[in-house]
C-alpha cells in the first residue's frame, strides 16, 4: 500500500521547502564547487556537501561524515552551474522531475 501512495505522490512542495531552505538567509549558504554530482557549500566558514546516498538527497560536513536527509524517493539529481546560477534537477522514484535555478552566492 505504501508503494502505491508513494507512486501517486507530488512531490513539488517537498522539492520547494527544500530549495526554500537552501536559500535562506539564516543558514546564508555560499556555492563554493559545483559538479553533476555533488552541490559545496559553505556556511560560517564551514563546508557541506549535498549529495544522492541511496534514495535520499543528504547533506554531510566536508569528510562525509554525519548527515541530514532533505528529500526521501529520490532517484537521481543533477547539478550543473550556468553563469551565476546552480541548476538544480531531482527525478524521484514516482518519475516527477522537479528542477530550480539557485542563486549561485559567492561562486564564479
């Protein structure tokens, strides 16, 4: 039964409380190193790692150590940095694609 509701599931505000977060002016997130699969952070002085781990998109401190799930029934993510932005794109295990332009603060 989980299954079906799982497939049946929208998962856009999921996506957009999560690029909510990524933006917030309280954690103040730089993107210090972008590659198509992993997202850097930086966040008073610290680095962060946001990465695919089995289902879940993760974040983790710089020695891929400790994590915090952010969304569940991922699939699989893709980063990718276009001028002065992070293009963000997840497909989640229902095969709803849902993608964000972050703006990309301190990276060149």
């Amino acid at each position: 039964m989980n299954i079906s509701i799982a497939k049946h599931h929208n998962y856009t505000s999921d996506f957009y409380v999560f690029i909510d977060n990524l933006e917030s002016n309280k954690l103040n997130f730089e993107v210090s190193d972008v590659s198509s699969n992993d997202l850097e952070l930086i966040s008073n002085h610290k680095k962060y790692n946001l990465s695919k781990y089995k289902s879940m998109l993760r974040f983790t401190n710089e020695n891929n150590q400790g994590y915090l799930p952010m969304l569940d029934n991922v699939v699989s993510v893709q980063f990718s940095n276009y001028k002065n932005k992070v293009l963000i794109r997840v497909i989640f295990d229902n095969h709803q694609v849902c993608q964000a332009y972050l703006l990309n603060k301190g990276y060149k």
